[in-house]
C-alpha cells in the first residue's frame, strides 16, 4: 500500500460532490460568554432560516480535533439520511 504525501494546506472538509458548489467565507461571527451566536439576516434570508427553524450541528475531526462545523436545517437532514439509510435498508430487509 502507498501512502500518499498530503499537502500542508489541505483542508480536512473539502467538498466531495461538485454538484454543491464551492465553499465561502459568508460572515465572521462571534461566540458570546454564554456560548451564542448570532446568524446574519442576510444568511438567514438566503438559507431560507427562520425563528424556530431547527439546525443539526456536523462536525468534521482532524487529528482528533474538530476543524469545521456545518449546520443543515433539520428536514433536509433527515431527508438526506432517509436517501443515503432507504436502499441499504431494503437490500438489508429483501436478504
């Protein structure tokens, strides 16, 4: 098996499909003393997120250590599960 030389500045959550697009800096936002942060309206508006929209929270690890956060509103979430967890279910059942 080779190893393969990873360059320095590699990122650990590039994208996997190119169908997503490319990832940009949207906003910096700060994390208060109580552990909260504030969307920009203009990335609310523009994710369609609104006041009691709920958001799961993916974290991608790095050498042990949480590098990149990702929040996908729950329904497309699920729907995303139900499209990756659906077939291998059915060929699991139809066995």
């Amino acid at each position: 098996m080779k190893m393969v030389k990873k360059e320095k500045n590699e990122y650990c959550c590039a994208p996997l499909d190119k169908k997503l697009g490319c990832c940009k800096v949207e906003s910096i936002i700060s994390i208060d003393d109580r552990g909260q942060m504030v969307l920009p309206k203009e990335i609310r508006d523009k994710a369609n997120i609104s006041a009691g929209d709920k958001l799961a929270v993916i974290s991608f690890e790095k050498n042990g250590t949480v590098c990149c956060l990702s929040l996908i509103k729950v329904e497309d979430f699920a729907g995303m599960v139900k499209d990756m967890l659906g077939p291998m279910m059915k060929e699991i059942i139809a066995e």
